[in-house]
C-alpha cells in the first residue's frame, strides 16, 4: 500500500529536475499519452474548412498539434497516439513528416483514425467514445498510467508534475485546473475542491450566484498556490487527464462519451478524483478570436507564451528553407518565418508564415498571413491569376491570410464597418477578425 503524502508536500511546486528526479522510476515509460485530434473544428471556421484543427498553422511555422506533442516529449512521454477523424490528411502528414524515432527506440507518435469494425460502425461521438473505440490497443502495452490531451491548446506544462501529484495523492484520476476569474467562468466546467485538492464538485458553466459563491477557491487553497488569498478564482477545468489503468477501463464500461461532461462528473461522486492546478499561460485557442489573439500575442516584446524557450522548445517537421530575405521593408514587431520575400513593405504586429511573399508597398497591420505550402514558379503561374502572395500595394488589418492565397494588387482587408460574422465571397468574418481561406483568389483592387 503506497504510503499517503502529508498536506504540504501536495502544495508545493517541485522544479522540473525535482520532479523528474521525484517521480518513481519507469513512470514516463509506463504511461501513455492520448491526444484528441478529432474534433470537426466548426468553431474554428473556415481555418478547419480542408483540414483538422490541430493542423491548423500556428506562429508562422508551426501546428497546433505540435504544441501537446513536444509537451510530452519534453516531459520524458515518448508513447503517444494521436486520434483524428475529420479532415485528417493533412494532420496525418504533418505528423508522419516530424515525429521519427531511430529503428532502435520504442518511442512512437502514431496516429489513430476512426474506422470501423465488427464492434462498431459509428464515428467518435465524444472524447470518452473515442479513447473506448480504441481501447484494446491502448490496453495492449503494459502503461499504468493514461494521460489524455485536446489537440488545440496553447500551454507549456511538464507532465511529469502532473503525475508526480497524481501517484504522491494516491488518486484515480487527476486532472489538470486552471485558475480564472469570474468573468471567465461562464467559459468552463468549474471544479471544487479543498486544500488537499480532492475534487467535491462539478459545475458545467455555473451562472448563478449562490453556487459560484460556493464554489470559488478557498482562501487557504489560494495561498497555497500562491496567489493573493483576497482574489475571487475558480478551478477551471483544462480538459486534461490523467487515469490510473483498472480506473480507466471501469470508466469506460458504459455508453458515456464525453469525459469533460460525463465521465468526470460521475467519478468525482465514487472515486478519488485530485485537481492538479496549473498556474502557467494556458489558452484555448478553439475560436477564431482566441486564435488570432494568441498568435499577436506572440508578437509582444515579452509575450506570455514564447517559443524562445531553449529547455522546452516546440517540435515540428524540418523543412530546410533558406533564411528570409526582407527587401527595404519596415518591420515592427513581427515574426518572420522562414522562406519568406518581403519587398519594401510595411508590417506591424504581424505573423508571417512560411514561404510568405509580400510586394512592394503592402501595408498589414494586426493580421496573421500562412503563407504557403510550396514555393511559385512563374511557368506554374495561370495568366488569369494572381500569384501566391501579397500583392503590391495592399492594405491589410485584423485579418487571417490563410495558406497559397492570391491576393492581387491594390486590394483592401479590413473589418472596418462591417458586421462582426459575414460571409463573403472568397473571405468570410468571424468574431471581426477577416479570414481569407486557404487557396482563395482575390481580384486586383477588391475592397473587403
């Protein structure tokens, strides 16, 4: 019987090389990570419109896949399995090009699509029901330990920390927490729990007064965490869990599908069910709004979230570009990927993608431009069209340039006067923020 850890070791906040050197030995190895990457996107619209959401591009050159990936695999987790449903190609693609372990290494990042069998027919109906359609190949490796992840999240978390808490409290299932504010509330499930962090309650979006009373942080919880013990948060939950493996199976032997709504909820009343809470940048970035706010974001001179983190760095698939060649342009806090062309134009708070090629003249502000997925050669250019690209002398603000777009010269993007969701022909408007999808072909001098 594993002894039970005293309070204060269940508050504190090891190092990362404590954690690691905390943690039984083995624990990495015998857990397995699942990242959900099935989900149809709609709220990401029209970005997920020919792809996953998790393949959508992220800070010029990256996919949002890629930042649950390389959490695990800066975590020492080098078991993953990835589950895709809608849109997948590219996602699968995108995976098999970046993540190759050596012939001699048991690591694996494999993907697992939804399909049927002679035990079913039907899609994924929920997280629950995805981690259940495949679970005999979860089951068929010896992991003690099930760490489940959504595949569209902006965070920076080690794992490790998460199941030294989870083993150390003796729990069922732990699952990860996020301190917010009231404001915030109406966005999460919304978990209780006291200073030993044992979850009581769930409440799915909580809007009345007397329960979001009952269920703020204690202000011995909040002091533990170090937060000031006057604010009013509350446990949100971030959609990330950690199952013991008899747990797992049991939890699953229903027609549940949903973890977040169902399976945790009815756990909290018959098992131990720990809250691990996360004090670091988090965002869900499931919207186009949230979206497009953390990718500027990025541009800040001290950003929340940074790329620029040497011992945590992101993963993604090596492309051998050349270095960007900027041409007399003017440039303020921007992020240039590589292989870009930019011609004496003028760019502020901007995400330039891969390949990106912005002529002479063009003014973007405030907007994220993809790029594209190969380089133009002229003989492939059709007369009747643009090239991929910026034109010369475009004006573009608060927009989304999705990939191997052509917009032509002189033409116009802005949300200015315009309803916040619109749908154009070749853009659409969402939460105010212009999209562009990918591959669309803007006429010379068009105004949006």
């Amino acid at each position: 019987m594993q002894d039970q850890p005293g309070r204060d070791s269940l508050l504190k906040s090891p190092t990362r090389t404590a954690v690691a050197a905390a943690l039984p030995p083995g624990t990495t190895q015998r857990t397995l990570a699942i990242i959900m990457g099935g989900g149809a996107g709609t709220r990401l619209f029209p970005l997920t419109k020919d792809r996953a959401k998790p393949a959508v591009p992220l800070g010029g050159k990256y996919r949002i896949v890629d930042i649950s990936i390389s959490n695990c695999l800066n975590s020492g987790l080098r078991s993953i399995y990835v589950l895709t449903q809608f849109n997948s190609m590219s996602l699968h693609r995108h995976i098999q090009a970046s993540y190759k372990f050596d012939n001699f290494s048991r690591s694996f990042v494999d993907i697992l699509a939804a399909q049927q069998t002679p035990a079913g027919s039907q899609w994924y109906q929920g997280t629950a029901d995805a981690v259940r359609q495949n679970l005999r190949y979860f089951l068929e490796h010896p992991f003690d330990y099930y760490l489940i992840l959504s595949g569209d999240q902006l965070y920076r978390m080690d794992f490790r920390a998460l199941l030294h808490q989870h083993i150390r409290s003796g729990a069922d299932i732990t699952l990860a927490t996020k301190p917010v504010n009231r404001d915030q509330v109406p966005e999460f499930g919304i978990m209780q729990s006291g200073v030993e962090r044992r979850i009581t309650r769930f409440v799915e979006k909580p809007t009345e007064e007397a329960v979001l009373h009952e269920m703020k942080m204690e202000r011995e919880l909040l002091g533990a965490i170090d937060s000031n013990e006057d604010e009013e948060l509350f446990q949100a939950s971030m959609g990330i869990y950690v199952f013991n493996r008899r747990v797992l199976i049991e939890c699953l032997e229903n027609d549940l599908v949903d973890f977040g709504k169902h399976i945790i909820p009815q756990s909290i009343k018959d098992r131990h069910v720990s809250a691990f809470i996360f004090k670091g940048y988090w965002e869900d970035i499931g919207t186009i709004r949230a979206f497009y706010e953390a990718n500027l974001d990025l541009t800040d001179i001290v950003p929340e979230y940074s790329f620029f983190e040497p011992e945590s760095p992101i993963y993604t698939h090596p492309r051998f570009l050349p270095g960007s060649k900027i041409n007399g342009a003017t440039l303020r806090q921007a992020i240039i990927s590589d292989g870009c062309i930019i011609s004496d134009a003028h760019l502020e708070r901007c995400v330039v993608g891969i390949r990106s090629i912005i002529q002479s003249g063009a003014t973007i502000r405030n907007s994220i431009v993809m790029g594209a997925d190969y380089f133009e050669h002229n003989r492939h250019v059709e007369s009747a069209q643009p090239p991929i690209g910026i034109g010369r002398n475009c004006v573009i603000d608060r927009a989304i340039i999705d990939k191997n777009a052509r917009i032509a010269d002189g033409v116009v993007i802005t949300p200015e006067g315009k309803p916040p969701n619109f749908d154009g022909d070749n853009y659409f408007i969402r939460d105010g923020i212009v999209v562009v999808p990918k591959n669309a072909v803007i006429p010379a001098s068009f105004w949006i």
